[in-house]
C-alpha cells in the first residue's frame, strides 16, 4: 500500500521534473526520445486548429477564471460516461484550474494511463507534448483536505507541497490514509461510477513504480503516440464538458 501511495508523488513528479530539466537547458534524453523545448513558440492557429487542439492551452497563465460555487462535468469517455460533481468550497484552487481545464478542452483526447485495480485511476497528462510540459510548470497552491478520500472522489496528484498541476486520479476504494498527507478531493463522481470501474486495468501500474503499464516519461516525450503504439487497450476521454451546476 505504501509503495502505491507514493506512485501518486512519483507520476506526478515526472513531468515536473523534465520541465525543470528543460526550463535549465539540462539533458533529458533518454533511450526512446528526447523532451520537447519548452520555450519553443507555440505552434501557429492554423496548426493548432489541424491537431484540434484549443490555441490557448500553450499559455496556462491565460486561464485563471475563478470557478462557479458548484458544477458539474461530463466525462465522455471510451468506456461509457460519468459525471463530476465538484463543489468550489471543497478545493477552491484545485476547483478553478479544473474548471478552467475542462471548459478549454484540455482533456479531450486524454488517456487514463494510470489504472490500478482497487486502487486509483490517474489521468491528466496532455497528448501534445508542448501542451504537456507547460501546464506541468503551472502549479497551484494546495488547498486545505476538506472531503476525505473516499470511494468516487477525484483528487490532484501532486509531488510535493504547492505541485499540483493537470493530473488527476478517481479513488476506487476508501483511500483516507491519503488525507493526511495532503491530497484533498476537488470533487466526486456522482453518475457512472460502474463506467469507472470498468476503465481497462490490465497494464497496472507505471514503470516508474515497478509495473509494467506505461512510463510517464514516454508520455511526456511522445505524447498519445506512446500510448497508442504501446499499450492500445487504455481508455481515455473523448470530451469532457462542464454541463451544469452541481446536482443539476
């Protein structure tokens, strides 16, 4: 149990640390790619338009709408649908960035590469590497655990104090033990919690935690790419919307 909580920190590092790296002019080659320049000019709206993906996700600083008291979001996903409820009160910086996220598009297309059988699942990380490796440099302040950890809430993976970026995970059992160590619930599953459960586990956990799922940092350096090539079973979000308030 010990070694799959800390594989929460450990995901959730990786990014951050290639965008460090990066951001340094340090070497992050590894054997199957190299990490993309972060200071690279975004790509033109026309490219953005091809790939799909919304121009103003290359500039995290531009989305910083505060987030309504309560809403809710749909997850249309490759297993069926699900629905957030999230409650600003509960995480309010967590609320505002996941509301911002979500009504820009940045998890169409995202891919649950994190997937472990009675434990959690993990999403978040941006199948466009530039896209990935700017909002892993985009932290927010962590907010205060006022909602435990229980079975359907979805929670920030962090790395550390103040590290919270994208990444999310949808607890599938009572994770409590996670509240004291900071992790606090930004919202919870309140429809569709069996399609959760049913989000395709069988590559387990991470390289980076010993299993033989995917490696964060092929994510980082690849993009979906990796994911698609190398592990074709995942599910991911075909589109996630906000749809209302909450209990709506």
């Amino acid at each position: 149990m010990e070694n799959t909580l800390r594989g929460i920190a450990v995901a959730a590092l990786v990014p951050l640390t290639l965008a460090a790296l990066a951001s340094c002019g340090g070497d992050t080659e590894e054997e199957d790619g190299e990490s993309p320049d972060v200071e690279a000019a975004a790509p033109a709206e026309d490219q953005s338009a091809d790939s799909g993906i919304n121009p103003i996700l290359y500039y995290p600083d531009r989305l910083v709408e505060t987030a309504p008291e309560a809403f809710q979001v749909r997850f249309e996903t490759t297993a069926g649908d699900f629905v957030v409820d999230v409650t600003r009160a509960w995480s309010p910086n967590g609320a505002d960035r996941f509301y911002n996220l979500v009504k820009n598009g940045y998890y169409d297309g995202v891919y649950f590469y994190r997937v472990v059988s009675g434990f959690m699942a993990q999403f978040g990380m941006h199948g466009e590497p530039q896209v990935q490796i700017r909002w892993s440099r985009a932290r927010i302040t962590d907010d205060p655990v006022a909602l435990s950890n229980r079975r359907g809430t979805v929670t920030y993976a962090k790395g550390g104090p103040n590290s919270r970026t994208t990444q999310l995970f949808i607890n599938f059992r009572d994770n409590s033990d996670l509240d004291s160590q900071g992790f606090a619930p930004v919202g919870r599953v309140s429809a569709g919690m069996d399609v959760v459960d049913r989000l395709h586990s069988g590559y387990g956990e991470i390289q980076e935690q010993g299993g033989d799922g995917p490696r964060a940092y092929g994510i980082t350096s690849q993009g979906n790419q990796y994911l698609v090539d190398n592990f074709p079973d995942l599910d991911h979000i075909i589109a996630a919307t906000v749809v209302g308030p909450a209990g709506g």
